[in-house]
C-alpha cells in the first residue's frame, strides 16, 4: 500500500489494517517453512508494509505527523559577518 493512501487511514483503520497484514506475513512464513515457496515476493512486500504501518503510527504517537524539517539558514562567513558589524 502507498504512503499516502497510508497516511490518509484513521487510527482506528491503521490498527486494523497492521493487523492483517500481519496475520498474512504469518501465514506466508509458515507456508514457506512448509516448502511452498510461491509467497517470496509477497514476503518482501508485506515486510516493507509492516514497517510502513508502524512508522506512521510512530510518527502519529511523537506527533511529527505532516511536519517538514526546517532547515537551518546558512550561517555567512567571517568576512561577511565583519562587513555586517
């Protein structure tokens, strides 16, 4: 699932939604220790959705949700700074 439709889910949704795709990552473990080695590539994607989810979740419990980085302004050199002064 995309980061935006991600971010777009209510909390309640993305509790929901880790949980299945858990219990699909579940699944597809124990059917790959079984020998049916069809679900790796679906193994890959549900390991990146995972850490997708639980990201967001962080991000929405620290409360960073949505903000930018400020970056610092560009300090001026010690010539500029003694013209300046």
């Amino acid at each position: 699932m995309e980061t935006t439709k991600v971010r777009a889910l209510g909390d309640a949704e993305l509790r929901d939604e880790t949980r299945k795709i858990a219990e699909q990552l579940f699944r597809i473990r124990f059917q790959l220790k079984l020998g049916q080695n069809e679900g790796v590539k679906k193994l890959r994607e549900l390991k990146k959705d995972v850490a997708r989810f639980k990201t967001i979740e962080r991000e929405r419990a620290l409360g960073i949700r949505g903000t930018a980085t400020a970056v610092a302004p560009a300090t001026k050199g010690r010539k500029a700074a003694k013209e300046a002064s």
